[in-house]
C-alpha cells in the first residue's frame, strides 16, 4: 500500500479537477445559467404572493439555492457535492412555496411570511460567505489517502446491489427474517445500497461502465426503486434516485435529461395517486400485493395518477405541497417569541447522546425525540401522537425555534465552514478511504432536509458504521 506522503498528487484525478471535467463542467455551467434565467423569468410572470416583497425574497431565495451548484460546476468541483444539494434543496422547500403557495400560507399575515423569508435568505447567505471564504489544505494522514479496499474493488462494487435488492425484496414480499435482527439488516443493506449507488452512478459518468454493467446496475437499481414503493412512502424511492443522479452528475458533469424527465413524469403520477392508494391500502386495509401482483399494483396506482385532480390543484402543486417546509417556519415564527419562547438549545442537547450505541444504553430516547419534543412543545401534538406521526420540521425551524433569526445564521455557518474543510480535505481521498465513505454518506444525508439535527446526526451514525465497518471487515477476512 502506498504511503500518503509519497502521492503524486498532479497525477489524481480525485478532485475532478482539469481536462475534459471543467470542460463539461464550463458547458454545464453556461446551460444551468440559461436556465435559471427562463426559471427566474417564469417565476415572476407566475407568482401568487400577496406582497411585493415576498415576490422579491422568493427570487432571491431561488436564486441563492442554485448558485452554489452551477459554480460547482464551473471550477470542476468536488466529487462530493454536499453543501451544494442542501443549499439547492431550498429552492423547493422555500422559495417555490413562497411564491406559489399562497393558500397554504393563508393563515400567516404578511408580516410572518416576510420574517420567514428573511430566515431563509439569512441561513443562505451567512452558509455561501462563509463557505467561499473558508479555505484549508487537503488532508495527508491514512484517514484520508489510504484506502480501506484493493483500488480494484472498484469495479465489483456494482453487485453490491445485487445483495441490497435482494434483502429488500425477502424484507418486502416475505417474513424470512427474524424481527429482532431486521433493524441491524435494514440499516445494513441500506448503507450498502446507498454506497453502491453513488459510486456506480459516478462511474457511469465518468464513462467507465461497460455495457453489461451499466445492465446491472438498470437491473437492479429499478427493481429496488420499485420494491421501496410498495409501502406507499416515496421519500425513500426518491432519495435514492437523488443519489444516483447525483453521482451521475458529479462523475461527468452532464445531465441525463431524459432520464430527469422521465423520472418526474413517473413520480408526479405516483405523487397525484398516492392518496387514494392509501386510502385502499391503509385506511381500508387491503392487503398489498404479493411479487407477481406488483405489476397490477402500479398500473393501478399510475390509473388513480391520471385521473383528474381535485378542485383546481395540478400535480405540480401537489408535489409542492408535499415537499414544502416554508409553512412549518411560517408556523413556528408565528408562536416565536410572542406565545412560545425559544427555546435556546433544548432540542440540540439531543445530539450528542444520540451518537451512543443503544447496545450500550437500551433506554436511550428514540431518534427522532427533538422533532417529538418541538411538536408538544407547539401544541402540534400530544405524547400519544408520536409514535403514529412524525411532523417534518427541518433543520432550519429548529434553528429558529431555538434562537430566531441568529439560529438561521448560525446553522448557516456551520454548514458553510465545516462542509467546506470536509470537502477540501477530501480533495485527493480514494473512494474507499474512511474520509471518502464518508463523503459518500454526507452526500446521500444532505437530502434529508426534513429532519431535527438530532435524528440527522443519528441516522447518519448507524450508516457511517455500517459503510465504514463493512471494508474493515472484507479487508480483515479476505484480503480485499
């Protein structure tokens, strides 16, 4: 193995920087610029706001959520664009429903919607200064240049999801497996999904797959897609997909616009019929379908899809709807301070007692206790409530609902700094170092916006053990 002081570093091509990579990145960069001004155009002529200066704040609220990508791809950029996606994410939990939604705004004066935007563009602009004016070195130590596998790993990686289709498959149609290992498994295959995914997606980018790859990565990625479905939640179908495009992305600077245009079309018809599938499947208990019945399920949900949508709500509003948390800041900074205090950290004290094992305290609160905590403590909900529903509050409405308009700021530079010094420390890691696993998690984590800091912080432990275990493992056994 190859110590880290003797890498030549002007021959990697890790950081994707240089040659054909800025070439496309420059191509990609000029399309995306073009685009964000016929959507910024659109925008305007469309917006439903009830005042002028939330027209203004959703423009730059949108505008502010792209540009950090679109420079990405201009300089070449990293591999791993996390900071990029959670800032990107803004554009559809906050700018879009700020201009678009304002039925579901109704309920907040214009005062509250004003202060609302002003959080958003706050967090934005206190996350992009910070993050171009944060500057470091890439790491030397084994954490970040020496990989934990055969650089020829690489290759194989690809039937990794063979396994993870697999376990979903025997998890959805069978009870094989026993409850009381069926958590460990779970959060098992879904780091290896995860890891799979993203870098066979990136090696299909960088044009790497051959052709009988590039049919088992189809072979099992959809299938998989499809079996995650089942349960008539989708946010877990779309963060995968998010993860593959991302890969795809960030490996060749190129966008797979029919595959984005499919896709969409494919989970708005999911999206418009996905009520009354629940309302057949949950509410009246049918039973969901067997392998061989899944056919006849989907061609049954795409049917409730394309029929007509309720009152005058089109699909893209629904959609909108549905992944928007502008009206959950709206709702706390309408109770902040006036009815309810901040609440000057009490749900980050969670944080960290979430990053013990529960092999070691079987009584530790469950993951999700902060966003339980804020929905009691807002009135949302009552103790009972908890284990049936889990309110979407974000990262950003806890900072407020902690210290208001400084909480926006300071969540904003703890992403622009600390996201930054991973990114550049990064710069020359392998694949499968510890630091670029690591960087593949915080990738597939930074899409999930919905989440309180402490259920983000422990998800993301259970995945970086498993990910991170599993080479230590195949190193330890086999020699890998």
């Amino acid at each position: 193995m190859q110590s880290p002081d003797l890498i030549d570093e002007s021959v990697m091509d890790y950081a994707l920087l240089g040659g054909a990579h800025v070439e496309r990145g420059r191509k990609l960069f000029l399309t995306g610029l073009s685009l964000l001004a016929l959507a910024v155009l659109y925008l305007i002529a469309t917006a439903n706001v009830a005042d002028s200066l939330h027209l203004f704040l959703g423009i730059i609220i949108f505008i502010m959520s792209v540009m950090p990508a679109l420079l990405w791809a201009r300089t070449g950029g990293s591999r791993f664009p996390v900071f990029e996606t959670i800032l990107i994410l803004c554009a559809n939990a906050y700018a879009l429903p700020l201009l678009n939604a304002r039925e579901q705004l109704s309920d907040y004066s214009t005062e509250v919607i004003s202060r609302a935007g002003y959080a958003v563009v706050l967090y934005q602009l206190s996350a992009v200064l910070v993050y171009f004016r944060t500057t470091g070195q890439p790491g030397r130590s084994p954490f970040w240049r020496t990989s934990l596998l055969n650089d020829k790993i690489e290759r194989f990686i690809i039937y990794g999801l063979v396994l993870s289709t697999t376990y979903i498959a025997i998890s959805t149609f069978t009870r094989w497996i026993p409850a009381d290992i069926e958590a460990v498994l779970r959060a098992i295959f879904y780091g290896v999904g995860i890891l799979c995914t993203f870098v066979s997606a990136q090696r299909w980018g960088r044009g790497e797959l051959s052709g009988g790859e590039k049919f088992t990565l189809l072979a099992t990625l959809i299938p998989q897609l499809i079996f995650m479905s089942i349960g008539l939640l989708l946010i877990g179908t779309i963060g995968l997909i998010g993860i593959a495009l991302l890969g795809y992305l960030a490996g060749g600077k190129r966008i797979p616009w029919l595959v984005v245009g499919v896709t969409f079309a494919l989970l708005a018809l999911l999206h418009t019929g996905k009520t009354k599938m629940r309302t057949k499947y949950w509410e009246e208990r049918a039973p969901l379908p067997t392998l061989t019945q899944v056919p006849a399920y989907f061609a049954e949900w795409i049917d409730y899809g394309l029929e007509p949508t309720s009152g005058d709500k089109s699909v893209s509003r629904k959609m909108l709807e549905r992944t928007s948390l502008m009206h959950i800041l709206c709702l706390i900074i309408n109770f902040t301070p006036e009815r309810q205090d901040y609440l000057y950290g009490q749900s980050y004290t969670h944080v960290l007692p979430q990053l013990i094992p529960r092999l070691f305290w079987p009584e530790k609160p469950r993951s999700h206790v902060a966003t339980y905590e804020l929905g009691i403590y807002y009135g949302l909900q009552d103790e009972n409530a908890t284990y049936g529903t889990t309110i979407a509050f974000g990262l950003l409405t806890e900072a407020y609902a902690n210290f208001g308009f400084f909480g926006a700021v300071m969540l904003g530079v703890f992403w622009g700094f600390w996201l930054k010094k991973l990114q550049i420390w990064s710069s020359f890691s392998p694949m499968f170092s510890f630091a670029g696993l690591l960087m593949v998690l915080l990738t597939a984590w930074s899409f999930n916006a919905e989440l309180t800091m402490a259920a983000w912080v422990s998800s993301l432990e259970q995945a970086v053990i498993v990910v991170l275990g599993l080479p230590l493992i195949s190193r330890s056994l086999f020699g890998l």
